[in-house]
C-alpha cells in the first residue's frame, strides 16, 4: 500500500497500559511503528522531539474520565505543534457534540471504543496516506517558493557602490516571491553613478522574466557610454522583442556625472520612460520632477526619447520610487501619495539617505496597517 514510502509511524495516546499494548500490537501487524504516550504531557513531549505519519488518541484521560474536554484541550495544543498531523480520536463516551467539537478542532476521524481491528487499520491507514501526499505538496511548494525567492533576490543588487560624497539607501518589497519591481545602481565609463528603477506590468513568473531581460540589457547597454535617451531608446527595442502584446515596462535611468569646472557641483542626465516621476527635493526645501523622456518600453517598436538635466547642489536628496508606494491604501482606501513622502523628506532633508528612507518606509507601514497590494521598491540618494 505503501510501499513507495518508508514505514510510517505513529503516537498512540491512551492513559490504559492494556490498551496501549493492544494498539501497539494492531498497528505493528499493520506495519505501522509505533510510540505510546500515556497522558497529554507526553504527547506533546513526544511530538516536540519526533516527526509523526498520524496520532491515535483517546479523548479520556484521568482528569475527566466522561466529557472529552481534557481530550479537545490536547487537540488544540497538539495542533499548535504540528497543523499537519492528521489525529484519529477514541472515546468510550461518544457523543454527536462531541464529535463535533472534535471535528471543528482538527480531528481528521472519530472511532469508539471498543473498537474493531479492521475498520481502525483502514481509517489509519487511510488518514497516513492523505497526510503523506499533502505534507509532500507542502513541501513541494516550499521549495518552489524558496527558489523563487533565491531568483527573484538574484535579480537586484546586493550591494551599492560608495561614491565619495554621495550616499545611497534602497529597499525592495515584493507583494509576492517573485516581484515586478526593478532597480540597479551601476557605475558607467564616463559617470559617476547611474540609477535605473522601472516596474514590470502583471506578476510572478512572466514579470520576473521580463525584468531580468531589463536588468541585463541595462548592464549591458550601460558600458557603452550611452546617453541615458539612448541607452533607454535601445533597451525600448529589446523589450518589444521579447514580451507578448499587452506587457510593458515603466523605466526611469540617469546618470550623475561631475559639473566641468566644478568641485561640488554635479550634473544629473536622465530619461524617464513612463515612470512615476522621481522627485528631488534641494537643501532650501523646494520639490522638482523629473518627468522628461518618452513612453513606457515594449508597447512601440521605436521611440525617440528626451533627455532631462538637472543640477544638483549638496544637500538635495533624490527619490526614486515604484507606484507600490505612493498607491498603497489605508483601511478606507486613502493613497499614502507623494506629499506624504514630500512631507518627510522635506523635515528630514538635513538627515542621511538612510535614515530618510527608513522613515518614509515606516510612516508608510503605519499609514497601511500592514497591508500591500503591489510590489513596492524605494532608492534614496543624497548629494553631499
């Protein structure tokens, strides 16, 4: 019946010794190991230290002889344990009520006592089956999440480049394993520092797919001393040719390079391609977007991009963001929204990136509640 697995093995709970032995010996005849337990503090004692195909449990113990209640306390202790232990209760005080609250509280089958061998080796055995293939799902599915994760964190940098006087902080949520959200911090011949943001449409597996082409084309593309209009023109062409008809990418990329002529002073190219529009906020407290560039990548074979420039002083910090965060709702659909996030960075805009994004992150957890309905992905940068 069994034979693709190993032999399967189960804890009886009984407070009779004859009626332990009893079990022990069916089940053995079954083939089915065994360990005993003869009160609820050795169950639980046995479940925290071994790994069980099922439980065999009287409902009974010295405490209550009649009423089940000290047996439907186990249960919920037991299932805090383990949720995917399938339990097979006994009692030889049955009761509809009773087999009801048994049911309710994670009983997988009820038998009564005095039992009959045959039909209690086949609830058994029936109950260590189901319970093998759904741990083996679970499994399955864990592993598959796990390697989603490996994936999707493969595909954003581990680490940021140090660039003397500029200072970087980001952090990317994914709603799901995988997410649609990307960004990179590269540092380009002919530039100080590069940054790309941009948002895949739709989730999982496909937007995975679409944004490691993204993240690699960018790679690619960023050592050809491209102008950020170029670099976004070319990577427009790559992302048509390998997406389906109806996905697309949101895109923002710019390149800060040093001021001629000046020691700290930097020049900020950029192109943004239907992206949410990054905002700098400069050390007065006053608020510019960077909106200038084309369409979202992937819908036309050919575009002509614009390129933006602007000059940034110390003390002006720039945010990058993905619509995860300023769309994310509250409990009565209010959007947090970029003034929120103008509001902070403006009263911390003598504070580090880090800092800067840490609060904008945490003033957006308590706006939600906890709650996210999209990827969310947020790059700070600070001239110094």
């Amino acid at each position: 019946m069994m034979e693709s697995f190993a032999a399967p093995r189960a804890l009886i709970a009984d407070d009779q010794p004859h009626v332990l032995e009893a079990l022990r010996l069916l089940l053995k005849n079954q083939g089915i190991s065994s360990d005993t337990a003869q009160s609820p503090a050795a169950v639980l004692e046995r479940l925290k230290s071994h790994r069980y195909d099922a439980l065999l449990m009287d409902l009974n113990y010295t405490r209550d002889t009649t009423s089940g209640e000290e047996g439907l306390e186990l249960l919920d202790q037991v299932r805090a344990i383990d949720r995917t232990l399938p339990v097979v209760a006994m009692t030889a005080w049955g009761s509809v009520e009773l087999a009801i609250e048994a049911m309710k509280r994670g009983v997988s089958d009820f038998v009564l006592k005095p039992w009959q061998n045959s039909p209690l080796a086949a609830i058994l055995w029936k109950q260590i089956e189901k319970s093998r293939q759904e741990r083996g799902q679970l499994r399955r599915q864990r592993e598959e999440m796990e390697a989603e994760r490996a994936a999707g964190s493969a595909l954003l940098p581990h680490s940021l480049p140090e660039v003397p006087g500029i200072e970087i902080a980001a952090a990317s949520q994914p709603l799901c394993t995988l997410g649609g959200d990307y960004f990179d911090v590269l540092q380009p011949a002919g530039g100080e520092l590069a940054i790309g943001i941009g948002d895949v449409s739709g989730k999982g597996v496909p937007a995975a797919l679409l944004m490691s082409n993204v993240q690699a084309s960018v790679r690619a593309l960023a050592g050809a001393r491209l102008e950020p209009r170029e670099l976004t023109a070319a990577l427009n062409k790559s992302v048509r040719m390998s997406t389906t008809s109806g996905r697309f990418v949101t895109f923002f990329y710019g390149v800060i390079s040093r001021a001629p002529g000046g020691q700290e002073k930097r020049i900020f190219d950029y192109t943004n391609a239907g992206h949410c529009p990054p905002i700098l906020v400069r050390a007065d407290g006053e608020v510019e977007w960077l909106e200038t560039g084309g369409a979202v990548l992937g819908v036309f074979a050919d575009w002509s991009y614009e390129q933006g420039r602007i000059e940034l002083t110390p003390g002006d910090r720039l945010l990058f963001f993905t619509d995860g965060i300023t769309e994310t709702a509250d409990a009565r659909e209010d959007e947090f929204g970029e003034e929120r996030m103008i509001g902070i960075v403006r009263l911390l805009r003598g504070r580090g990136a880090e800092e800067i994004k840490d609060r904008v992150l945490d003033a957006l957890a308590a706006f939600a509640g906890g709650r996210a309905q999209d990827d969310r992905t947020l790059v700070v940068v600070g001239v110094e």
